[in-house]
C-alpha cells in the first residue's frame, strides 16, 4: 500500500485540495461530529496550516512557520492545524481506547475555552483522570486536528482494519490532546497523546468535507 501511494499520488491534485480545504477553514467555523456523540467546534484563526503534500524543497523549507513544516511525511496525505486554544468548545466522544494499559469505555471529554472540563466513562474513568493528571501541564488542552486526503491510504474494506500512517485513510480524522508548539499553538508541557476518528463528519461553515469518515469534497 505504501509504495503504491508513494509511486501513483498525483502530488499536484493532492497539493490543490489541501489547499482548498486550508482556504475553507480560514475565518469559518470547524464543526466535528460522530455517531458516537462528538460534538466540536472551533477557530484556526492565522495559524499556521501544515498540508503533507510531499514537498521537500529547499523553496518550501524557507516558507515554513513551524517546526512540522520542516517534518515532510511520505506518503502524504494529511492536513494539520491547531486551532485557536479559546475558540474550542464542545465535547469529544470516543470508542474504547487504552489510556494507561487500561481499557476505557464510553469515554466523553467536555472542552470549555480548549480545556477538558468534564471526563465522563461507562468504565475506566479513574484511568484517563490518572494519565492527564500524570501528563502535566497541557494534557488537558485541545492540541490540534489533523485530516487525511490521500485516498491511495484509504482503509481496507476487507480483512482487518487498520489505519494507514502517514497520510491516514483519506476521511480519518485526529483529535489530538496537550502540547501543540511544535504546529504554532500556546500549549506547552511536553504531553502528547493522538486520537483517532474513523467516521468522523467534518464540516466547514455550511460545507461538508468529511462525511462519516468519507472524503466528500
């Protein structure tokens, strides 16, 4: 799979589309939602927007803004922001996941202004209460989005599902958590934890781009 997206992505397409996505989320609303209850709203402001279109030029080095603007993943495949800290509100709904080598069921985190507000689980709460507590300053903090757009990375459909790095499944989407300096965010402190999202609906003012973890746009 990898070596079939690095030989056949038409970079130029991809480039274009991370583009337009960039140009939509400017001075517009991001509205994030899932089956499972994810609710999520918030800004990107002037900051800066990372689209892994497999450029590695010294011409664009000289652009860059951040630090992970100088990180060229190959395959590419993925756009990544973090968004305006105080602009995020709503609430983050998880499948089962391990935080701490504990399994984690039913997991709702409420950000106010970027921060966690309220943990609720079916089971396994004291372990993700215990992990943001350990992780310091930040780990309670919105980190950042990050968006697939290659479809040679798309999941398989048969056998068992995985997702494909570096450019996701075109559609998965990450919700990540703490520390975002490294993409021109305020978050600091060093903890770092990535969450991600298979059936995701990402939708920009009116604009649906990521329709239950399907590329639309």
């Amino acid at each position: 799979m990898y070596l079939r997206a690095l030989v056949e992505t038409d970079y130029a397409a991809l480039a274009a589309k991370q583009r337009a996505f960039e140009a939509a989320m400017r001075g517009q609303v991001v509205h994030i939602t899932t089956p499972l209850g994810t609710d999520l709203r918030f800004r990107i402001g002037d900051r800066p927007v990372t689209k892994q279109d497999g450029d590695a030029s010294a011409a664009r080095a000289k652009l860059a803004r951040n630090l992970i603007d100088r990180e060229v993943e190959l395959p590419a495949g993925a756009v990544r922001v973090a968004p305006i800290e105080s602009s995020v509100e709503g609430m983050i709904a998880f499948p089962p996941s391990e935080w701490g080598r504990t399994r984690v069921e039913g997991l709702v985190l409420t950000f106010e202004r970027g921060e966690v507000t309220g943990i609720r689980a079916t089971t396994g709460r004291d372990a993700v209460e215990r992990e943001l507590s350990d992780g310091g300053s930040g780990a309670r903090a919105f980190r950042e989005l990050a968006v697939g757009f290659n479809s040679l990375l798309a999941m398989p459909t048969e056998g068992r599902r995985w997702i494909p790095y570096y450019g996701y499944g075109a559609g998965v989407i990450r919700l990540s958590l703490g520390d975002n300096t490294e993409l021109g965010g305020d978050v600091g402190g060093g903890y770092v934890r990535w969450n991600f999202f298979t059936h995701a609906t990402v939708a920009i003012g009116s604009d649906v781009w990521v329709r239950d973890g399907r590329l639309v746009r």
